[in-house]
C-alpha cells in the first residue's frame, strides 16, 4: 500500500519532471444522463455521479461540466444549487458563491470562466449520453421532439 508520504512524492516527482497531473473531477467518457422525458425545457438537473449538469432549453439538449471553474468544486454536491431563478450558484462549505447562468456563463466570481459543455447523444428510446471531456460549442444543441 502506497502512504500518503510516497504518493505525494511521486506526485512532486512527475510534476517536477513537467508531467500533466490530472485535475480532481469525473473522468472523460460516457455517462449516463437520463431520459429526455425527465427534463422540461427551461430546467438546468444535476447528474450526481457524472460531473454533468444537463440543461434544456428551446433549442433543445445540452450538457455543461458541473465543475466550478474556480478552484473545481462539484456543483452537484453540497453547496451547489441549481435555483428556479436560472442562476447556478457554487456555494459553502465547498464553494466560494460563484454564479452561473444557466448556460454556464459566470454572472459572479471569483470564478472568472464559463462552465464547458460536453458533447451528448440522445437514443431513440430517449436515453442521453454525455461524452464528459469532448467539448462542444456553448451555443451547440440537441434538438428533441
Ligand atoms: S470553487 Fe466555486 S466559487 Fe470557489
């Protein structure tokens, strides 16, 4: 078993040596976000688990990372509030009450980027897929029936 003391040491070690470490947050690839049928448009949910914040509106289906882009709490878990005001907020104990719209656009800092959005794919059953790490314009929709 790897202490804490030799990870971080390896850790320092890679860094040192100019190696990209990996920010916390949900790994790249597929996740599963849901039905089209339970999200109505206007609403921005939560895909606890997934990293994703999955949003509709009237041109259709998108997917923003849920992580602040601040210093990267996740706005799923506690703290995070997605309000019926439209505003995404990064709050306490993790966050430092960062606002988002809801296309992801910062309304408040500290956090001075706009959340990413993630590819995603709808099935013919219904079923969305976001592809977490495959970036798409913020502009870009999924259009459902
Ligand atoms: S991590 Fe979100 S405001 Fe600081």
């Amino acid at each position: 078993m790897t202490t804490r003391r030799e990870f971080l040491v390896v850790v320092g070690a890679a860094v040192s040596a100019g190696a990209v470490v990996p920010a916390c947050g949900a790994p790249d690839g597929p996740v599963d976000a849901g039905n089209v049928a339970d999200i109505a448009e206007g609403q921005v949910m939560k895909v606890v688990g997934g990293g994703v914040l999955l949003g509709r509106d009237a041109g259709g289906l998108y997917a923003m990372t849920s992580f602040c882009t601040h210093l990267g709490c996740d706005l799923t878990e506690s703290g995070g509030v997605v309000g019926e005001d439209g505003v995404i907020t990064c709050g306490a104990p993790c966050g430092h009450g960062s606002r988002y719209d809801f296309d992801g656009n910062v309304l408040g800092g500290p956090a001075a980027n706009p959340l990413k959005h993630w590819l995603l794919t709808v099935a013919d059953d219904g079923a969305i897929t976001v592809e977490v790490g495959s970036e798409v314009d913020a502009a870009e929709r999924v259009i459902v029936a």
